[in-house]
C-alpha cells in the first residue's frame, strides 16, 4: 500500500493525515481557477463565487430541489403525494393468501402477474397491507421498469396511510429512482424525515446516471459534512461522475481518499477507477490501477480492455483479450461484443471468427448486444451472407440489429434487398429511426434505386415524424445525381431547412464530375473550401473536373495551390489476408518475398485484359492517388494484391481486398477484367464503399 499513497499523496491532499477532509480538498478542486478556464460546462460564462451555489445541473433544470427546507408547495403543484395521516376509518383486512401469491409472483420474477393481483386490492381499497407485501410490489416495479406501476402503488400507499419504516422509505426511493422518475425522487429524499448512508447512496447514484454529476457532487459534499464516511459503492459513484465531467484531476482525489479510508482495493472502487483514468486520458494510470487489484473479475478485464480500445490500441485490447481468457475469468457477452469491434477495427476474419465461436461456446449465442455486432462487423468485411445468418438466428431483434443488416446489404450494392430488409421491418411493427433511413437511403443511392429512395425519403416526415438530417439529403443529392438530375440536386440544397453542410456540396461535386458540369462543379468547390481547406479531396475532384473538360491551366493552378499549402496523401496501400494473414502492399512496393512472381502475374494479367480491350490510362487523378503513384500505374497496390490473393489461393475462390484509399479509375476498369478472365469474384472495399466485381461488372454501376 505505500506504493499506492505514494502515487497519489501529492495530489492537493497534504493537509489530510489520518481521516479525509474531502469537502475542502473537493471545493478546492471545483473552485480552482485553471480547471474552470479550461473547461466548458456549457453554462454561460461569467464569474463564480461557489460554484455550487449558481451551477444547475440538468435535473436542476428540470425542477429537482434542493435540500434547504422550504414551504411545502400545494397539493396540487406537487408531483409526488405526501405521506399523511387517515382519518379513523375501517382498515379491512385483505387475504393472507391474496398478499402471500404476491410475495411469490414477485420472489420468482412473474411481476406482471404480481401487479395483476394488485389491482385486487386497488379496486376493493382500503386494505392494511404489509411491509413485506409492499417491498414485492417495489420489486414488481423495479423489474419491470414501469412508470405508471410505481405511480399506482405509491399512491396506493399514501392514500392507505401506510408508514415506512427507514427500510421501506428507502426502498420507495430507489424504485422511483430505478425507473428513471429523478424528479420525484428527489422529491421524496427531501421529505424523507430521516435519512441514512442508504438513502444519500440512492439518489446520488440515480443522478449520476442520468448526466447529473454536479449535483451529486452537491449532494456527496452534504453527505460527508453529515456522516464523515462512505463506503466503497459510494466512491464507486463518484469516481463514476468524475469521468462523466472527464476531470482526472478529482478523480485522482477521491482515488486519493479511497486508499486513506481503506477500500482503494475494493473491486467496485478499482473497475470505476480503470473505466475514470481511461476515459480521462490517461491509460498508463488505468493499468496500474488494474495490475494492482489484488482479484481481477470479468468487470476489471472488461474495463481495462476497453480502455485500450478506446484510445485506439486494438492489438493491445487483442492481446488483454487472451491474457484474460487464459487467466480463466469468465468471459461475458460484454467481452465478446468488445472483443468483434475490435476485429472490425483490425479487419481481421480469422479473429472475428473465433470471437464467434467463443461466443457460442459460452452460451451467449443469442445475445442481442454481440450479435448485433457480428452481423456489423460481417457486413463491413465483405460477409454479407455470414451477417445475415448470424441476423436470421437471432430470437430476438431490436432496431439496432435491423439498421445493421440493412445497411450492410446497401453497402455490398445489393439495394433492393436492403429495401426488402427496411419493408419486413415495418411489417414486424419494429420502428425504424433516422439511422434505418440513413442505411436505406444510402443502399437506394448505391443501388440507383432513385424512385424507391425518393419515396423513402419523403416518407420520413409524413410517416414516421423524422425530421430528415443533413445525411439523408446527402443520400438524396447522390442520387438526383447519379439520374443527371443536377438542378434538382442544386434546388434540393437550396431548399433544406438548415445550413447545407460539407457532405451535401461534397456530394453535389461528385455529381457535377461525373456528369461533367463544369460551373456547378467549381460552385461546389468554392463552398467546400470555405467549409474545409485543408480537405485534399475537394482540390482533387475539382482538378479532375478540369482535366475531363481540357482546362489543363486551371488544373494546373489547383495543383499549385495544393502544393503552397503544402497538402500532400500518405503512401496509400491495400491488403489481403489468405492463410490467417493479412499481407500489405503500397504501389510500387518491392518488399514482399514473392515480389518477382507478384509482377510476373500482372504482368500477365494485363497481357490478358488487353485482348478484351484494356487501355491503362496516361494520366489519372482521384482524391487517394498522388503524383508518385502515376509513375506505377500499373503496379498499384490492389493489383499487387489481387495477383498476390490469385497466385496463393484455390481456384474460384472469391478474393476480397481492403483498401486506405478510394480505387482509381484505371484498377477499376481493369479489376472488371480480371474478374471476367480469371472467373474469381472480387471483392474490394475502398473508402468510399464495396466493390462486388464478378462476371465483367461492378455493383457500383461506375458510380463512386
């Protein structure tokens, strides 16, 4: 344990020796100058006295009150009912055996019939009903997440005259809580006559889960002015909403005051503090706080493992991933889903693959969460068939599971089962939100489904009450394009309801290339340089736009002007994995160990698609192809790829290629060939979306 005082004694806790003065070293945190000049709340900016005293947190705002005691408002005005005294009336006495079934609907998890039962009692009324019966209807509540239960057995409490006991005022408190009725519970905490540890815990931790770390900072302070102590859930808390304000800075305090008071070691107190130092910056901090847990559980590992992830460091979350799997922690469906994003992001099948199989080897088969996250991760890495069977075998779908499936069948060109996909769904009465219109839209727009994506898109607003974003027009400006509907695109534009952004020019000026309108081009263009000047793209589809058109002196003074602002492309490359290994190539490139049978093969390759009519072209520029790279034209890195996956592969097996950079003319029509020549399905994602190459043709229809 001197190791761990050591680390954090100097963080502003000098003063504190044997016990913790945590309010002052807190206020000193969030009244120090630097913290709030260098970090915005969103409040409006002006100067503080005690910060406390004039930050409303959001439940603020919303009408949460403080504990100052205050008038008791009307009858009327308050929204929870006050506990009263009842006039001297008959109390009946409801069945034992009525109370008793309730008790065990609730024990066994069947409170919907629990509730069912109670309104045997709400209709006969005026039952004196138990503690024990009540503390079931709570669970009942709680279980099912249902407002309007908590509203009716609460008001079934007050109107009876029932007296809780500290237990029960306690348990009254966390169902509000639990069903997410912040206003009342803050309500009842500030009515409740007497409140301990349990009670401060709730409805701190209830604000802390909807966003309101303020004041629950607020309410910690009191707390501790009270109690002078807190346990280990407590610090768990606010450790919680520390990294919801991303202050490490008093995150590192109350990991200070943890170890002081003894539970810097607790399991809750080591998970919040892996997920604070993670979310705040810092991952070295966040692994020596998981090296030092004296017992790493599956939460620990879960956390320090999405830490890496967080921060970009995939191999490393990968190789956490195994330590823990040989470790012998139980793995959780948490685990595997984190474990597939991070197969996404290496573009690794092989270890996707055995992220499935893990999945269900270890009974999480038909969880939703990973599931959902297969199929997205199968969708993006050219495996649509293998996402739609993960799709169809899952028992239970939620709109996130549709809006995967659906956007990965528009984004491998196959449009019309997209839209088949967007139609069961409605049929199933699922409700689709503006990311399905995003994914429908863009497989209409990659599919040249304008009719269908027209109707989509006016439906929105009329149907469904979406109102569209600036993506849905983007979608829809592509595809007045791809019709060479350019003044419907341009009026479309002028006609949104908000600022066109980046992506609707953006889109404008594909359109206006591919369709060789010179003026709405550069019209587009001078709207995107305003909006992203250092964006290289947008200078080299106008320069496209000016070589198709022969104004070779305006292209060339677009280039000098990407060269003064000194914009150049990294080194572009693609890759292959064959035999569980993903193989890199740049253009050009020389360093692989099969480099002369590589060339040898496009080489060939070139001998054959020229007798069905390929020309290389002289001269091509597109938005990820720089001037080194004209040079090798021929030997650019898809090509280098596509020989490479041929020459190691079985014969008709498909070949998929992943690219950092959007395919160039030329590869594209030639890739069209070798397809055709070879008999092999080509798959290649580019930055810009799938290329299903087979039989002489591409599912993009030569529009990219």
């Amino acid at each position: 344990m001197e190791v761990s005082l050591a680390r954090y004694q100097s963080i502003s806790f000098d003063q504190i020796q044997n016990s913790c003065r945590f309010p002052s070293s807190i206020h000193k945190v969030f009244t120090a100058k630097p913290l709030f000049s260098g970090y915005c709340f969103r409040f409006s900016r002006r100067k503080w006295g005690n910060p406390f005293d004039t930050i409303k947190c959001f439940s603020l705002e919303k009408g949460l009150q403080s504990r100052r005691p205050k008038p008791k408002p009307s009858r009327n005005t308050n929204p929870v009912p006050e506990w009263k005294e009842t006039k001297e009336t008959q109390i009946k006495t409801p069945s034992v055996g009525l109370c008793s079934q309730i008790e065990k609907l609730a024990l066994c998890n069947r409170y919907r019939e629990a509730l069912e039962l109670f309104e045997i009692l709400e209709l006969e009324g005026g039952f004196d009903v138990g503690s024990s019966t009540y503390d079931a209807l709570v669970s009942a509540c709680i279980g099912l997440g249902s407002v309007r239960a908590v509203k009716r057995v609460f008001n079934y409490m007050v109107n009876n005259g029932f007296k809780p006991d500290q237990y029960m005022s306690n348990r009254v408190l966390l169902m509000h809580v639990k069903c997410g009725m912040m206003i009342d519970a803050r309500n009842i905490f500030d009515e409740m006559p007497e409140k301990n540890l349990v009670s401060w815990n709730t409805i701190i931790a209830g604000l802390v889960d909807i966003g309101g770390y303020l004041e629950a900072f607020r309410l910690f302070l009191l707390m501790w002015e009270e109690f002078s102590d807190c346990g280990s859930r407590t610090f768990a808390t606010m450790i919680r909403a520390s990294a919801g304000l991303e202050l490490i800075s008093v995150g590192k305090q109350l990991h200070s005051c943890a170890v002081k008071t003894g539970v810097g070691e607790d399991i809750f107190v080591s998970c919040a503090l892996i997920d604070m130092y993670s979310k705040c910056g810092s991952i070295e901090d966040a692994q020596w706080v998981f090296d030092d847990m004296p017992e790493k559980n599956t939460v620990g590992w879960n956390s320090i493992i999405a830490g890496y992830a967080l921060h970009g460091y995939s191999e490393e979350a990968l190789s956490m991933f195994y330590e823990m799997r040989d470790s012998g922690v139980k793995m959780d469906h948490f685990t595997f889903s984190m474990i597939i994003r991070i197969c996404s992001r290496l573009a690794s099948i092989e270890y996707a693959k055995q992220a499935h199989a893990g999945l269900i080897r270890y009974g999480f088969g038909s969880d939703i969460v990973a599931n959902t996250a297969l199929v997205d991760f199968y969708s993006k890495w050219g495996r649509i068939e293998d996402a739609k069977h993960v799709f169809d075998r899952m028992p239970c779908k939620n709109t996130i599971s549709w809006n995967a499936v659906i956007a990965g069948y528009g984004n491998h060109g196959q449009g019309a089962e997209a839209v088949e996909l967007f139609e069961q769904m409605l049929r199933e009465k699922m409700r689709p939100n503006h990311v399905t219109f995003l994914a429908v839209l863009s497989a209409c727009s990659y599919s040249r489904l304008y009719e269908r994506g027209w109707e989509f898109f006016q439906s929105m607003s009329r149907d469904h009450k979406i109102k569209p974003r600036a993506m849905h027009y983007a979608c829809m400006i592509e595809l007045l394009g791809q019709e060479g509907l350019l003044d419907e695109a341009f009026a479309l534009i002028r006609a949104a309801p908000f600022q066109p952004t980046a992506n609707m020019w953006a889109a404008l000026l594909t359109a206006s290339r591919v369709n060789g309108n010179l003026e709405l081009g550069k019209f587009a263009a001078e709207k995107l340089y305003g909006m992203e000047p250092e964006k290289l793209s947008n200078y080299v589809v106008l320069m496209n736009i000016y070589n198709q058109s022969g104004r070779l002196k305006e292209a060339a003074a677009v280039l000098q002007t990407l060269r003064r602002k000194g914009l150049r492309m990294l080194p572009v490359c693609s890759w292959i994995e064959v035999n569980k290994r993903s193989h890199v190539f740049l253009s050009g490139d020389k360093s692989h160990v099969q480099t002369d049978e590589i060339y040898r093969k496009v080489d060939s390759l070139v001998h054959l698609i020229s007798k069905h009519g390929y020309v290389p072209e002289q001269k091509t520029l597109l938005p990820d192809v720089d001037e080194q790279e004209q040079r090798v034209l021929l030997y650019h890195s898809e090509k280098l790829a596509i020989a490479f996956g041929l020459l190691n592969t079985m014969n008709k097996s498909p070949l998929q290629i992943v690219q950092s950079h959007r395919i160039c003319n030329d590869c594209h029509n030639a890739i069209k060939l070798i397809a055709l020549v070879t008999r092999r399905e080509i798959v290649v994602r580019d930055a810009s979306r799938f290329h299903h190459f087979k039989h002489g043709n591409c599912s993009c229809g030569d529009y990219w």
